[in-house]
C-alpha cells in the first residue's frame, strides 16, 4: 500500500548538510581540522561549570536565559533585553527563516556563504538566491542588485566561511543603507571574535543604530563549546520579541547556558585563544604559499587553500589523510580545487606545512 504521508513541498529537494568528518582509515592517530573547532578547547571556568551541573539535570533550564543575556551584554556592552540565545546560531537562522520568510518569498545569500542559508530558506518554503562573489569576497552591489521585492533575509557571513575573506564594515553599513524596508540584514558573526582589524565590533554597533539588522553569534568556534550548541543573537526589539515567540521554552540545556556563562566572562582566555590562532594561522599561510598554495588572507580559524586544479587538491587531501590529518574539501562550496584547514595547535599546525610542502615538491 503506497503510503500518503508526504513531506512539505521542496523538503526531499534538500541534500542534507554534512558536516567535517573526524575519522579516516590507515592512520593509527587522527587530528580533526575540517569542522574549525578550537584546539586549545574550552575555558578551565567553562569545563568547572558544565561540570557542576551534573548532579543537577532533573530540572528545566532558566528558559529565559537571563543569566547567560546578562553576562554577554555586560562582556560585550550590549542590551540584554535585545539578545537571544539558542541551541547554537544554527536554530537563531532557522528561526529568522522560519518567522520572516515563506512561500512566495526568496532569501539571498552569496555563492560561497555558509550551505544551511539555503537549507533553512527550503525548510520554510523560500526560494534561495545565491549571488555571485568578487573573488571569493561579498560584493554588496551583487547583493543589492538580487533584492527584489520577494525578498524577506538576506545573509552575509564576515568574515565569510569557508573563504575566511573580510570585506570593510563601510561596504556593510552601504548594504544595510540601501535595502529596501521590508529586508532585514543577518550578519552572521561565527567567526567574529578572530577578528583583529581596529574597531570591528562584529555589527553590534551597526544594529544598534538601526531595526534592519540582526547578528549571529557562536560559542562553538573561539569558545570551544562545539558539543553544547549554545549560540546567541542581537536584534532590534522587534526582531527579538518575535524570536522569542517562535523559539521552544527551553532550547538551550542547563549545562550549555552555565558553561557558556563562564566562558563568555573569562575573557583572559579568549584573548589567548585568539592569539594563538593568529599566531600559527599567519604563519602556516607564509608556508603554503613558499610551497606554492596560495590562500586569501583569513579573519577566521581556519585557511581555505587553493591548490592548481581538482586533482592536485584530492591529492593533497588524500596525503593529509594518510598521516591522520583530516581537513575541509569545499567543492560544495563552488571552491574546486580548495580545501579548508582549521588551524590546529603548534604540533599540528606544523605537520600540515611539513606534509604539505613534501607534497607539492613531488608534484
């Protein structure tokens, strides 16, 4: 009997989101570089906190997050009242996909953003818009040209994933200047604490001025909170309060609202963090381009190298591979011929150049 249980219109459309893989054969050691994770992990403050709610897991988390929107205003100089949290930004873009866009309506994004914009965009009944980067950068006049008036969201990633490219917070505040009333501008800010460049607040100041604009933020990247999923947004009131009437009771677990908590408060680690990734992701670049790979400067954790063709990157990656390094093939991300390498700890960071550099010179 052929069953008549059928799935919203454009679901079984949707190839479903892969993440980094973290095993590989014939290696007796494994090092996970494919899903930018932080590898000096979390905050000693953060672990001492997850870890004290293990005698307590019988009952609800503070569904409002108070505690958490509390610390991370008074750290970043925001507004609690405008913050939300979430079970990692994933749910916050689920959500703004969810409550502003729909059938008829479309969501733009750019050709090398983040694959779960046009996910999310099929999952509320939207029609995706990808438009064309300027070598691998965001091009706001690309964007502004693909904004019709069936546009609801449009996403922007800066610094972008998988490229690690930044475009100039003037070129932001243009394409938030120029959109139509009925756009909200997302900013997704995954990878906004790796960023060094004077004045860069990560939008917070951009959506402070104005109700178009809405940021994104992680604790799985700097913050090393990768297995609780907590991730955070900050909107105009209107945005939040809707939010807020979408999103579950209690969508982030007791343990992730207190570890991240901690973490957020102990600054003084996050500032190594950063450091460190800085450290070795500038150098581990100086060493792929003597070897030949060249990249674009990154403001993230990672490096998206660029080998001479298709070939050449499998080889690269399946070399990797052999000696346990797992990193990012990115063909999926219309980036033929790159792969993306989280920036690892000294040790590993090291091995990717020396494996990488032995392997071009044979080439």
């Amino acid at each position: 009997m052929t069953h008549r249980i059928n799935a919203q219109p454009g679901i079984l459309d949707i190839t479903p989101y892969v993440g980094g893989e973290g095993k590989t054969h014939g290696a007796n050691h494994v090092t996970k570089l494919s899903s930018n994770e932080n590898p000096l992990g979390p905050s000693a403050r953060a672990v001492e906190a997850y870890t004290a709610l293990a005698t307590n897991i019988a009952t609800y988390p503070d569904g409002s997050h108070f505690a958490l929107r509390t610390a991370i205003a008074e750290v970043h100089g925001l507004r609690a009242d405008r913050i939300i949290c979430g079970c990692g930004s994933d749910e916050i873009l689920s959500l703004l996909c969810q409550a502003y866009a729909g059938p008829g309506t479309e969501i733009v994004h750019t050709q090398h953003g983040f694959a779960m914009y046009a996910i999310y965009a099929k999952v509320a009944g939207s029609t995706p818009v990808v438009v064309a980067e300027d070598t691998r950068r965001t091009d706001v006049d690309a964007l502004l040209a693909a904004v019709t008036d069936r546009t609801r969201l449009v996403f922007v990633a800066n610094p972008n994933n998988p490229t690690g490219t930044l475009i100039p917070d003037a070129e932001i505040e243009r394409l938030a200047d120029n959109l139509p009333p009925h756009v909200l501008l997302v900013m997704d800010g995954a990878y906004a604490e790796f960023v060094r460049e004077p004045g860069y607040d990560g939008y917070a100041g951009l959506v402070g001025r104005r109700d178009n604009v809405v940021m994104t933020r992680t604790f799985s990247k700097v913050y090393g909170l990768g297995a609780l999923r907590v991730g955070w947004a900050y909107g105009p009131d209107h945005v939040i309060d809707v939010l807020n009437r979408v999103r579950g009771p209690f969508n982030v677990t007791a343990a992730g609202l207190a570890a991240a908590e901690a973490a957020v408060r102990d600054t003084e680690w996050t500032e190594h963090c950063v450091i460190q990734n800085e450290v070795w992701r500038e150098w581990l670049a100086r060493q792929l381009a003597r070897a030949g790979i060249d990249s674009d400067p990154s403001h993230g954790n990672f490096i998206c190298a660029r080998f001479p063709d298709v070939d050449t990157a499998k080889a690269a990656d399946a070399a990797l591979r052999q000696r346990g390094y797992i990193v990012r093939d990115v063909q999926g991300y219309d980036l033929p011929g790159c792969l993306r390498i989280t920036i690892g700890d000294e040790t590993a960071t090291r091995a990717v150049a020396d494996i990488l550099t032995k392997f071009m010179a044979a080439r």
